[in-house]
C-alpha cells in the first residue's frame, strides 16, 4: 500500500490543498533534496580531498531516507527522520569544509526547507539536531577525537553563539510554520468544501457540509455556501412556481384568445345582422312615412266623401220637403178639380133647365167635368208616385245617414290609423337612432376586441418569452445540486 502511494503520488485536484496532500508533496521535495545534498557532499568531498567519507556518508543517509520515505509516506516519523538526515547533512558539508563559516549557512538553508512540511516538530528537531551536533563535535574537536571538525575556532562560546542565531531562527521558523500550518489547514477544508462542490462534473452541488470546519476562513465559507445554498433553493422553488405559473399563464391566455376570436366572430356576424337590421328599420321607417301619407291622403278623401255625403243627406232633406211642398200643391189641385167638378154639375143642372139655350154650355160643363176628373185622376196618379217617391227618397235620406255614419266611422278609424302610423313613424325613426347608436357601440365594441386580441397576442408572446427566460433560467440553476 505504501508501495503503491509512492509510485502513483498524483492525488485528485480536491486533494492538492490538503494538509496531508501538501505534506506528502512535501517528502518528495526533501527526498529530492536531500539526492541534491548527495551530489553536493560528493562535490565538497572532492574539493576538500575527502570524498571518500563524504560518499559513504551521504549515501547512506540518502538510501536510508528513501527507504524511509518508501516505508512511511507522510508519516510523522518521515517528516523528522528527514530533518535529521538534512541536518546531518549540514553536519557532514561542516566537517568536509573543515569547519568553515560559509559551510554553517547550510543549517539555516536547510532549516528554512523544512517550512515545506508546514509542520513546527521537524523544525524542533532540526533545530535540536543541529544544536546536539554543535556541543558534541566541538567537544570531540577539542579533544581531537575520531578527526571530527566543527568549528575553524573551538570553543563553548561558538556553540553558544551558533546555537543563539539557530534558536532565534527556529523561533521565527516555527511561528510560520504554525502560521503556514493553519493557512493550509484553511486552504484544505475550503478545499474540502470546494470538492464537495465539485464532485459532480458539470454541476455544482451545495450540500449540507456534515464535518464542521476548524478555521474561520472555512466557516466563514460554509456560512457563505449555506446562505447561497438558501437562496438557490428559493430561487429554484420560485423558478419552478413562475414556470408554473408562466405555463398556466400561456394556457389561460390561449383560451382566452380563442374565446376572443369566438367573441369577435360573433361580434361580427352580429355587426353584419345589425346592419341588415339597421337597413330594415331605414326601409320601414320610410315606408311607414309612405303609409302615412298614403292615411293622410286617405283622411283627405274620406274627409270629402263625409262631406259629399253630408251634402247628398242635405239634398235628400231638401227633395224631401220638395216632395211635400208638392204634395200640398197636389191637395190644392185635388180640391180645385172637386170644386171644378161640382161647379160642373151645377152648370149641367142649369144648363138642362135652360133647354135649348143651355146645350153649348152643358157641352163646356161636360168637358170641363171630364177635365175636372182627369185633373183629379192625375193627381191621385202624381199623389200615388209622390208617396212612392217619398218613401223611396225616405229610405235614400236613411241610406245616406247610414252611409255618412259609416263615413264618419272610417274617418274616425283613418285619424286613428294616422295617428298610430305617425307614433310608428316615429317609433321607427328612434328605433333607427338606437339602432344607430347601437351600431356605434358595437363598432366600439369590436374594436375593443380587436385591441383585446392584439393584446392577448402579445401577452402570449410576452408569456413564451417569459416562459423561455425561466426555462433558460432553470438550466442555469440546474447545474446546482443540493444534495
């Protein structure tokens, strides 16, 4: 297993910030290193006429440290094992170098490396190391013991003073580190939090994060991806509701269009009737106008047939006091032929006692008695006719009344046909005024709805646009998961 990590070392991109991630790149840095070191002992070897010792020195503590960082990847035990071998290192370059100045840089170089780890416990290692190494060595210099060489000048006060610039720096050293230590520690759980985001390609997924953060950069995060989560999850829901909604909206609104072209059709057909009616009530108005003066013009007549009648009632009246006025003649000639015809007889009657002398004048009484008595039978005959011309003109004079009545009656029934043809004239000419103003709504009325149907044309067009917009906005919500 151990095996397998060091050889295949590249980690997943959420696990590049980890601390352990940062301290396992960390090994392979030191392992790279301290092969650097390697090549340096052998180089100062070389220079210093000593690289015999130095070869096998630093073979064996770069072999020994491979091994190590074979056996225990981004252990504990690795990261000091590796402090000490850099610091024997810079222990080994000191003694090559023969105790040279410059040669004691390389414990401050290679106490700086170890901020690598992120970590203050290899750092208190070197550092103790380093400081072991300088009081060992020195007192092995002093006494010239197994050829060791630390210092160029021996002496404790070298070791105190080396070993105050290496407390200082180790001081220094170990508060980045904590600092780094934290830093990383922030950087991983962010990193955390952004492979939980991540986890799914192509979508972002803001789960409920179930281990609590440490660092207040990473809370503060939490807190910012909890509150974002919040508002996504109300945006969606509001999405969904104003989809709903648009959707309903785009359905009611196509209904609604159709009922408007139902209702616009009808409005049509009945603007069409209304016009045909409206023609309809013009013809009949001006017929009932023609009616009218058709009644009138009847009245007119009527009025003086009743006239004619009253005038031929009058001439019945007057024939008929004619008639009586003649009857009376009559009477006076019947009574002039009575006395003529006894005045007649009178004569006869002393026309026979006068004899002879008397017969001339019994001649003229004759014929004046036959004249008497025709006068007589003519007057019975003219009384007779008159009686029957009386009763005759008697029942023309009652005809007449009757006529002049029924004329009367049709007058009275043309002034009332004209008074009601002239309330359906008017009546018409209102009818016509309201279907008029009747046409003039419906106009208005249509084109209301013509405007309502434009409306409704544009709400649906805003409606699908809408309904796009949200469709568009929900894929783009949509590459967020919360759970």
């Amino acid at each position: 297993m151990a095996m397998t990590t060091w050889l295949h070392p590249h980690a997943p991109q959420r696990d590049l910030i980890s601390l352990s991630a940062i301290r396992q790149r960390a090994d392979r840095l030191m392992l790279v290193l301290i092969w650097a070191m390697w090549g340096v002992s052998l180089c100062v070897g070389y220079m210093n006429d000593n690289m015999a010792q130095g070869a096998i020195i630093s073979t064996l503590l770069t072999c020994a440290s491979t091994l190590l960082a074979m056996l225990f990847p981004g252990s504990l035990l690795l990261r000091l094992s590796f402090a000490f071998v850099l610091m024997a290192f810079s222990a080994l370059l000191i003694h090559l170098g023969e105790g040279e100045t410059e040669y004691h840089f390389s414990v401050f170089v290679l106490l700086s490396a170890l901020l690598a780890w992120r970590d203050w416990r290899p750092l208190v290692m070197g550092a103790a190391v380093i400081a072991l190494h300088h009081l060992v060595f020195n007192y092995l210099q002093e006494n010239g013991l197994y050829g060791v060489v630390v210092f160029m000048h021996t002496g404790f006060h070298m070791v105190v003073f080396h070993g105050l610039f290496v407390v200082v720096q180790t001081a220094i050293l170990v508060l980045l580190a904590v600092r780094m230590e934290q830093d990383a520690r922030s950087a991983s759980e962010v990193a955390r939090l952004a492979g939980v985001i991540n986890r799914e390609p192509g979508y972002l997924t803001l789960a409920v994060d179930s281990e609590p953060a440490d660092s207040s950069f990473a809370r503060t995060f939490s807190l910012t991806l909890g509150t974002m989560r919040s508002t996504l999850e109300q945006v969606s829901a509001n999405i969904g509701q104003l989809l709903e909604a648009s959707r309903a909206l785009r359905q009611r609104n196509s209904a609604l269009s159709e009922r408007t072209d139902h209702q616009a059709s009808s409005l049509a057909t009945a603007a069409s009737a209304m016009e045909h009616l409206s023609t309809v009530a013009t013809q009949t108005s001006q017929k009932a106008i023609q009616v009218r003066e058709m009644a009138l013009s009847a009245s007119e007549v009527a009025e003086q047939g009743g006239e004619n009648v009253r005038r031929a009632v009058a001439a019945m009246d007057q024939i008929r006091e004619e008639s009586q006025r003649i009857y009376a003649i009559l009477e006076l000639i019947d009574g002039i032929a009575f006395q003529t015809n006894i005045l007649s007889l009178n004569a006869s009657v002393e026309a026979a006692r006068a004899g002879e002398h008397g017969k001339g004048f019994a001649v003229v009484a004759s014929e004046v008695r036959m004249l008497a008595q025709r006068s007589e039978e003519a007057a019975k005959e003219i009384r007779q006719l008159l009686t029957t011309s009386q009763t005759t003109t008697q029942q023309g004079v009652e005809h007449v009344e009757h006529a002049g009545q029924t004329m009367k009656s049709i007058i009275e029934n043309i002034e009332g046909l004209r008074s009601l043809l002239e309330e359906l004239s008017q009546m018409s000419e209102d009818q016509r005024d309201s279907i008029a103003q009747m046409n003039g709504s419906i106009a208005s009325i249509d084109a209301s709805v013509q405007e309502n149907v434009r409306h409704v044309a544009q709400t649906i067009q805003v409606a699908e646009q809408q309904q796009q917009q949200t469709g568009q906005l929900k894929e783009a919500i949509a590459v967020f998961r919360f759970d």
